[in-house]
C-alpha cells in the first residue's frame, strides 16, 4: 500500500491567509467561477504551490505523527490484510523523519498488542539522484544500521527492500561549516547558532578539535569533544558541553547534516576568529558563544548586524559506506510512468493505467510485483501519461479503459477504475500487489502546468483522487473503498477457515470458569483505546476525542436448546452501566444488510440496562422497537448475556447462523462510521463476528441457504502436470466451464487439474455415502469436510457423511496427467437410494450473473437523428440471455431478445440510457449508463453554425471576431462534419465564411463520407479580416452527414447553404472581393474578364453598378451604399455569373 508519511512539518503548518484549511472542494462547491480564475477572491492569493486537500478525510485534517490516527491506521490496514506500506519519498531528499520514527514505535506498540501491523518500506525519486542518495545515506545509518524496528522491515530476497536506484549510490567529501577561535582561559561549553529552515527536523555533527598547525591538520586529529545533535528546534543554540579545557586555540565544526539544517554567519563580522565552509576559508565569521564557567554565562564569539543562514547538506560517504548501503538493501528502482511498463527487469511500479504490467520478471515464469491504483491523473490526451488531475477527462475514480467515463452523478463511489484495476491484475496473478494509495489527501496548487488557470496535479476532488482512507463528506459511504480493497484483497490472498463452534451448553451466569471450553473465541486488539489530543492542519487546529473507555479484548458465544449466551471481556475493569453507549450488542440475524439497521436486526443495551438488559428490534434503519429482555452479569472485566432463542425470533433447534458486533461509548447514534471513530468495537469498524453451527445435536450437517443458483457446477481447470493434488489458490485458472453433470470439459489437455463447487440438494435427513474413482487422483468435500479420496489410480473409495435436507457445498479436486485416460466418476446412496450417478436435479451452483455493457458506435460531441448511437452487447456465461431492456431516465425505451444490438436512428433530444439483462434463469443485471444528446440537423437551405460540430478532429472552437460576433473554429489539417436536413434535391451554393489570408489553404467537402467538392479558403489579401467564398454542391433531399477536411490552418465562421440560381460552376472560386464588410468601397478581384456588376439590396432592387472593365480588377462599386447588407453579382464576359454577400458598415 501506497502510505503519505508527509502530513508533518512545513506541510502540516500550512493554512490560507484567513487560518482555514485549504478544501478544494468546499472552495469550488461555494465559488464555483475560481475554478477558472487563478486570481479570484477564493484562493486569497496564495502564490503557486501550498497544501491544499481535496476533502477532509474522517479523522480530520490530521497529521502524521498523531499517534492515534497511525494506531487508526495500523489496525485498518492489518484488518484489510495489507502487507507492508510503501512510503512516499519521491520529492527531493525528504525521508518525513518526523512521521515514520513516531510511526514504527506506535505499529511496534500495535503489534505487541496483538495487530499485525503492515511492513514497511521506502520508495525513493524515480532516478538516481543526489537526494535519493542523501536519503539511502540517512536511512542506512539512521534506521536500519542501528537495527531499530527490524520486525517491521520488509524482506525480499532475504534482505530489506527499498524502492531506490543503486546508480544513486557514490562517495563524496560532505559539506562542513567550523570556526577557529582563542579561548583566552578555561572554557566548558560552545555553541552555534543553527537554524532548521522551521520544521525543527534535521541532525547535526558537532565537534571539537585542539588548533593543529591547519585547518586540515585540525580536523583529521582525534575531536576533545563530540555530539550529535538531533531533530534540534529552528535557529536553536546548540551547544557542545565537555569537562574543562585549558585555554588555546581551537575549532569547531559542524557536518553530516540531515534533512534541511545549517548555521548562521554574520555577513560583517570582523572578530578575531576565522571561518570555514568546506575546508575553504570564508567571509564573514558564524555565530557562535562561549562559557568560561561551569553556570554556562556565555560570552559572544562573533558579533554582527546582519546575518545569513548557511546550508550543511549531505554528509560524507566513503567508499566503504557505499558498498555496505549497496550490499545491505534488496533494491527495485521505481519505475513513474503510467504507460510505458519496466525498461529494465529490476523495476516495479507504483500506478499505471489500464491494462496494467507485470514487473520483475521471475525465472520460473510469472512476475513478481504489479500495481492497482483508484484512479489515474492521465487522459487520452496525454496518452496516459501523468498530467494534471483537474484537466478534462482524465482517468478518475469512475473511469473504465473498458467503458470509458461513466457519468451517474455518484458514480465517483463505485469504484470502478478500482476494479477494472483489480481485475487486470488478477490475470497477472504477482507475488505482491502495489496499491496506489492510502492517505495522499494533499496537493499543491501550480500554474506552470499543462492545465489553465492552475494545475492540481495529484489530487482535486472526489471523482479525481486516488485515497481509499474513509471520507468524511460521503457520510455512510465514506469507507467504499476501503471495504471493496478489503473484497479484493480476499480474492487475491484467501481467507482462514473459520473455527468450529463448540457442542451446545448451557452457561452459569454466575460462574466465569462456565466459559473456559467455549469455542471459538473472538480477539480484539487491546490497547486501541487511547485518547487524542494533536495539533492538526495548521497552527491552531487541535484534536482530542477522549471516547475511548471500555479496551474490549475478547467475546464469545454459547448456545443450548432455549437460550443464546454472549460474553465480552475488557482489557480492564469495566465502567459503570449508568455510562451513555455502554458495552451495545448488534446482532444481525439474517446477515442480509439489507434489513434492520445496516444489517442489525436486534440490539442489546442500546439504553443502559437496569435489573435485565432491553432487547430491541429495527423496524426501520435506527428505529427500535422492544422485543424482550435480557438477564446479564457483569464481573468486573467481563459481561455476560442470556437471551431466549425465541426473542431473537429463532425457532426451537433452528440453526444459528448470525454476525455479532460490540460497541462501547458510540457517540452518534445512527451512524455507521462512528464504528471508525469513537469508543470501541469488536471487530473494528465494519466487520462483524460470525458465529455459525454447522450441524445438529446428533451431528447431521446443516444445510446452506445459497440465493441465486441454478442447475449445474462450475469448473475452473488449471494448467500443468501434477503428481498430487495441489494447493488450488496458489494457482492460475486458465478456463472456467460451467456442467450440468459431474463430467470431465470436452477440450481437456492431458495434463492438468480440475476444480468443481457448487451444491448438492438431497432431499431428505438421511446417511450419504459417496463412491469415487479416478484415473489418477480425486477428493470429494461436502461442507468443507473431505468424504472420500481417490489417490494415485487407487481405484473406487468411499465414504460416508450424515446431512440434512437442502443444499451443501460440493467441492471435487481432480487431477490426471499425460499418458493415463482421463476418468472421474462419482456415485452416491443411501437407504432411501440405490447406487448411482448423482442426478442433474441435484446439482446447483451461483447462477452467474448475465453481463451487459453499452459503448458509444463512435466518440462524438453529439449524434444525428441517422446515427447508429449506443452498441448494447450482453452475455450470459452459464446460460442464453433471455431479455434485454433499455431505460432512458430509468422510463422503458425499448425491448429486445437478442443478446447484441444498436440503438440507432433516435429521436432529437437528451438520453441518460442503461440497460436491465436478464438471463433465461431470470437473474437480472444492470449495465453502466451512457449520457448523450441527439440533435436535430441543420436545416438546408440554412446556416451551420461552425461551432456545433457533431465530430471534431484537431479542432479548437474560439471567439469570432467577424461583424456579427458568435464563435468560430479554428482547425490545422482538422476535420468536422455536421447533420444537415435538406428540403429538396438539387444544386446548392456553399458560402465559406473565413477571414483574409495570404496561403493556400483546401476544404474538402464530404457527404456521408464521400469526397464531392474541394473549395480554396486562401490568397485574398489581408485589406480586412473576414469575407465569404462560394462553391457549389449537388444535395440530396433528406438528412445526411456534410463534412469538412481541412488540409492546411483555417479558421471559419460559419457555412451558409442556399439554393444555387443561374451561377456557372466554372467561374466558381475566380471571384475575391475586399475589404468586406466595407465602409467605403470594395475592391472586386478576378481571374477572368468581368462584363458588368451588379449591386442587389435584399428586396432584388438594383442599389449600384459598374460596367468597368479589367481582365483582374474592377474597382469604385459600393462607395455610395447606405450600410447594410447586399448582394454583388458579377458576370464574366463568357456570361457566367458568380454572387458574393457584401456588408456596407
């Protein structure tokens, strides 16, 4: 798991100029314009970068060193089975120091408590540089050459892993400030005045050398005095204390800083000391104090008006210390890219987008690390490569590669960018998963980025971040994500098999030792009820919650024939029950989250008890409703209750099958996510205790009450060659099959393993005896227990298992290899049945959910009312699809029986379409929703407006500056088209209305994608910025798809259609008129002889003309027109016609 150390020091100081928390989203939800202005009155003009969060997390704007979020956090985090953490060192040399030292010691103090809190491990900048090599130096000789915390240290091929580039790893002399001076008597003490850039993190060396001829000869002698000094407060008097020394001269030195630390100098000290900075006598003198006497009464070494603080970086490394770092660590540089996968076979990776790859390719074949991230700050216009968050379309929390954006308005709490991530990697099927990430929270806000006004690169909001750590704004769904990494996480490791329950017993509520064979017993972490009070964001933010009371540690449960018993132990005494919450029993009894409250159907002290305990029931979400009582006994650490079967609405000898939690001193009564924050629970947050009897008093199995089975067994096989039958979950499923029989697939290899589940439904409370044989080796399990084996071509065995009616797992292990012929058979009897196969009707297993998905036929702005629209595909993978429905607002649009089919040729207007399968066993499923609008075309005769192109390659829509204003696109060898509607067939005029220039520039003409014109945009001049340019086009009558390819940089306004009169094709385009629109005359350019021209008002009137003749210009028409706009018709001394609009201003 990705883990952000880096809520500390100068980034957990940060506030905005008022003193708030910077909250992207709470800023845009309250300015929504200061998402395009950089300057707004929202951002209070902080300069580039700060700490902004995107929300708040649940546990508030923390930091961490806050001993009781990372105790939060080491419990989440174990619970999830998460492995190890992987902080983020990626920046600079920043180790965050501050928070992972206060980190080990509390997952140390966890883990003693009985928490199996993650690992942990550095990732480091994602090249060799000198910061990466400071933090292998200060981590080597900090953490792990001391040996501290070694119990958390993650191991990889025998040693500690680091994310780092060994090429980092050189030697280097170090960087050291000293100062010689006299001390004119005996002396105790010295000081330098030291500064730590604010955060007070960083160490320094400081040493004391008798004056040796030199400087060098100095410092390579044995020191008087050392000290290392660390994690000193800015601008602190650090002193160096030693028995009495005699007077004479001598140096100090200051070196192997860590982190950002130095000393201060006076600039125009001229005192009778002399200073150093690397060996190098320097300007100026340090500041720097001597005490003559035990009492430390110092004296002033240097003095000045003017100071300066002098960085000491990077300490000295030998080459003896670069090949003990070197060899110490197992290294795997960090690759960052999100695209591109491994360069070399060392790298892991921390995100990528979908699909994702394999990293660290393994000898034996697969590899040993890949990454799951929620989400992905890279689009299709990057490539995926990383750009920032907040740039449209980048690859969010509801993004799919499969599906691209779904756009349901809560579709950020899905996960399923999460998912699809999960899913590529469980086909790569690593040793360790890399998940990105925890507790990022914080980004900066920068302007030189690829994102306008301001980039938020990392984090911006909820659709466009990558925490799965609980959100407090999602109220109750503020832990989706953690409970689908937690689904996840199962899948990819497996799970223990529960405990068996104990025998039924009846309890003696006044004996303790009436418990001590009950079984199981439930744990829960001690010691995770500490108090917290911790400064949070910002100087004056603090936290305390002091909820925590009764440490709950252990709980079990004991059932006989009437009676169910619950018993809780507490780390200590327990407090008084007058306390408000105390010691709360939640049972869910059905363990169908749909019912009750979040699935808790009873309650038991949810008001303190008094002489018995008030059983409640939910009669709707946290509504309660008496339905008995309790008897209990409390002795001292421990509680007790005894509740009538009945009360819980189990019936005498019903099987108890129910999920149990405990909670202590909740604070928000009908809030789930009060489990996370207050009091304590057993288990944590939204887990649950089961507690399950698997069998009657006579030791008859109880049956399984599976929802949504059908007939048959599912079969996955699984490649390779197998002597025994192997450990199933360690291996690949190569195929899955689903059988209506007990039969081996029909495309079987010769070498491989089969592994069939699913139910077998008998019909009566009876003794079964089950008969296997196999070629090779076969298991039969029932319930989880094995009945019978088949090893090693041993031919028929049997075995015997007592069940009650209804379904029990089935689970059969088969192997076979090359040269044997493939054989599984199984029989079963009992007395009220003769030797046989097991029948078809007795086999069941999960019906599979049909599937269903809805991509766009093609990417686009918006369709036309002939477009082929949405692609509708369903497939059921244990069966056929029976119907298919599609929803538009969630109202029935259509029906179709065909598993794949297109929705086309839809009515204008606006569609939010999902679609409803359901397969021929009548399971349902839904599809993800695709939002769109259908417009009608433009009408032709008529204008198209530029701007509202239906597809657009490489084309930027921008601001007209023609007369009439509106917008304008602006393409370079681009493309549009547009859905035109034409009333009649025939010939048309296309006037293209574009601004002056002196190229060439084409517009290919296209209609339903073939080529019918080419029009020349270009070489009018540049008099003035806009004019039109006419060509002609044959139309068919009735909607169709009128397109534009752009070969050269055009700009156009707009694109005039109307029916061509008397204008001869063959003079088209030879006809240039500038400047238009015009305030004084218009010059007219031809490429042929012009016979006269004309000037038409919009009435047809006559309003000028010339007869002046010039084989190219004909100028002084139009000087006398009134403004307005006009029709100019010239005609060619062949007697061809060409009509240009013109605009008198």
């Amino acid at each position: 798991m990705f883990y952000w150390s880096w809520h500390t020091d100068g980034n957990a100081n940060w506030v905005m100029p008022d003193g708030t928390v910077a909250n992207i989203s709470e800023i845009l939800e309250q300015y929504p314009d200061a998402v395009r202005d950089r300057d707004h009155a929202a951002w209070q003009n902080t300069p580039e970068g700060g700490v902004y969060w995107w929300d708040e997390p649940l546990f508030g704007y923390y930091r961490t060193t806050d001993d009781w979020i990372l105790r939060k956090h080491a419990e989440m985090l174990a619970d999830a089975g998460v492995d190890v953490v992987f902080f983020d060192c990626t920046n600079g040399s920043f180790t965050w120091k501050s928070s992972y030292q206060v980190l080990l010691e509390v997952w140390h103090q966890a883990r003693l408590d009985g928490v199996e809190a993650p690992q942990v491990a550095f990732l480091l900048p994602f090249s060799p540089t000198d910061g990466a090599l400071d933090q292998l130096h200060e981590l080597y000789t900090e953490l792990y050459k001391p040996g501290l915390y070694q119990d958390q240290w993650f191991m990889w091929e025998g040693k500690p892993l680091i994310m780092a580039y060994p090429e980092a790893l050189k030697t280097r002399a170090g960087e050291t400030a000293a100062m010689k001076f006299t001390a004119t008597q005996a002396f105790y003490t010295i000081n330098a005045t030291c500064p730590s850039w604010g955060d007070n993190i960083g160490s320094l060396t400081f040493k004391l050398f008798p004056w040796n001829n030199s400087y060098a000869e100095s410092v390579n002698g044995p020191p008087v005095a050392e000290k290392r000094i660390v994690d000193f407060n800015d601008n602190e008097k650090i002193q160096l204390t030693f028995d009495e020394l005699p007077a004479g001269d001598y140096i100090w030195e200051l070196s192997e800083g860590t982190d950002v630390v130095g000393v201060w100098k006076w600039t125009d000290s001229n005192d009778p000391v002399t200073s150093y900075f690397g060996g190098a006598q320097v300007n100026g003198n340090y500041e720097s104090e001597i005490a003559y006497n035990p009492d430390l009464d110092f004296i002033p070494l240097t003095r000045g008006t003017n100071h300066v603080p002098v960085g000491i970086g990077a300490a000295p490394i030998s080459q003896q210390l670069v090949d003990e770092i070197k060899n110490f660590f197992t290294y795997r540089p960090g690759q960052p890219d999100y695209v591109d996968g491994p360069s070399r076979n060392d790298h892991w990776g921390w995100l990528e987008a979908s699909p994702q790859h394999g990293y660290a390719p393994k000898a034996e074949g697969g590899f040993e690390m890949a990454t799951v991230g929620v989400a992905q700050n890279a689009s299709d216009a990057t490539g995926g490569h990383a750009g920032g968050f907040n740039t449209p379309l980048t690859y969010g929390r509801s993004y799919t590669k499969s599906e691209g954006q779904n756009t349901d308005p809560d579709a950020y709490l899905k996960g399923l960018n999460f998912q699809e991530q999960w899913n590529g990697v469980f086909d790569i099927d690593p040793d360790l998963i890399f998940i990105t990430g925890w507790n990022e929270w914080i980004g900066g806000r920068w302007f030189d980025w690829d994102v306008q006004p301001f980039a938020f690169v990392d984090i911006y909001n909820a659709e466009k971040s990558r925490d799965i750590e609980p959100a407090k704004s999602w109220g109750s769904n503020g832990d989706v994500y953690y409970m689908q990494l937690i689904n996840n996480v199962r899948r990819f490791k497996g799970m223990q098999k529960p405990d068996t329950v104990s025998a039924i017993k009846t309890i003696d509520m006044a004996n303790s030792d009436s418990w001590a064979d009950v079984k199981p017993e439930y744990r829960s972490y001690k010691g995770n009820t500490l108090h917290r009070n911790h400064p949070g964001q910002g100087p004056e933010l603090v936290y305390t919650n002091n909820t925590g009371r009764n440490d709950i540690t252990a709980a079990k449960v004991a059932r006989d024939d009437d009676y169910v018993y619950f018993y809780v132990e507490t780390e200590n005494a327990l407090t008084l029950k007058s306390d408000p919450g105390w010691m709360r029993l939640f049972i869910d009894m059905d363990r169908d989250k749909s019912t009750g409250w979040e699935g808790y159907d009873f309650v038991i002290n949810r008001n303190s008890p008094g002489d018995s305990a008030l059983v409640e029931k939910s009669i709707s979400g946290w509504e309660w409703a008496s339905a008995g009582k309790a008897s209990y006994t409390v002795n001292e650490k421990s509680l007790v209750l005894k509740i009538k079967s009945s009360v819980l609405g189990m019936a005498i000898g019903e099987r108890l099958n129910f999920e149990f939690k405990w909670s202590d001193n909740m604070q928000e009564d009908g809030n789930v996510m009060d489990f996370y924050v207050n009091g304590d629970v057993a288990p944590g947050a939204r887990f649950n205790y089961v507690y399950t009897v698997n069998w009657t008093v006579d030791r008859y199995h109880y049956p399984e009450l599976p929802q949504g089975t059908n007939h048959g067994l599912k079969c996955e096989q699984y490649a390779g060659s197998f002597d025994s039958i192997p450990v199933f979950n360690e291996l690949k499923v190569i195929n899955t099959h689903y059988l209506q029989r007990i039969e081996l697939p029909e495309t079987s290899p010769s070498d491989m393993a089969l592994k069939y589940t699913g139910f077998i439904d008998v019909p009566e409370k009876n003794e079964y005896l089950f008969s296997l044989d196999a070629d090779l080796s076969a298991r039969l399990y029932i319930d989880g227990n094995l009945v019978v084996s088949s090893e090693n071509g041993q031919g028929e065995q049997s075995g015997a298992i007592k069940l009650m009616p209804g379904k029990h797992l089935l689970r059969i292990e088969y192997i076979t290899k090359e040269g044997n012929t493939p054989s599984l058979n199984l029989l079963m009897e009992s007395t009220s049945i003769s030797k046989n196969t097991i029948p078809e009707s007795m086999l069941f297993k999960y019906n599979v959910l049909p599937e269903i998905m809805l991509t766009f036929k093609d990417e686009q702005n918006y369709f036309s009312e002939i477009d082929s629209v949405v692609i509708v595909k369903g497939e059921d993978a244990d069966g056929t699809v029976d119907a298919i429905e599609i929803y538009d607002n969630d109202e029935l649009y259509g029906q179709e029986t065909a598993s794949e089919f297109v929705l086309k040729n839809m009515e204008a207007g606006e569609y939010s379409i999902m679609a409803r399968i359901i397969d021929n066993d009548g399971a349902e499923n839904e599809s993800n929703r695709l939002t769109f609008e259908v417009r009608s075309a433009f009408t032709v005769p008529g204008t198209i407006l530029v701007e509202e192109f239906r597809k657009g390659n490489n084309v930027v829509i921008i601001e007209s500056d023609d007369f009439d204003g509106g917008f304008s696109i602006k393409s370079t060898y681009g493309a549009a088209d547009y859905p035109i509607d034409v009333g009649e067939s025939g010939v048309y005029q296309l006037t293209f209305r574009v601004p002056s220039s002196t190229r060439s520039a084409i517009v290919k003409v296209k209609i339903n994608g073939k080529e019918m014109t080419s029009v020349d945009v270009g070489n009018t001049g540049t008099d003035e910025p806009w004019y039109d340019v006419v060509a002609e086009i044959t139309l068919s009558s009735g909607i169709q798809i009128i397109g534009f390819d752009f070969e050269g940089r055009i700009t156009l306004h707009k694109v005039d259609i109307s029916m061509a009169s008397g204008i001869n094709s063959e003079v088209k385009n030879i006809l240039k008129v500038s400047p238009n629109p015009s305030s004084n005359e218009f010059l007219i350019r031809s490429q042929h002889p012009v016979s006269n021209i004309v000037v038409y008002d919009l009435l047809g009137n006559v309003a000028d003309r010339s007869s002046q003749k010039e084989s190219r210009f004909v100028s002084s028409i139009g000087a006398g027109l009134r403004p307005g706009m006009y029709v100019l018709v010239v005609t060619g001394q062949d007697g061809s016609k060409q009509s240009i609009k013109i605009i008198k201003k």
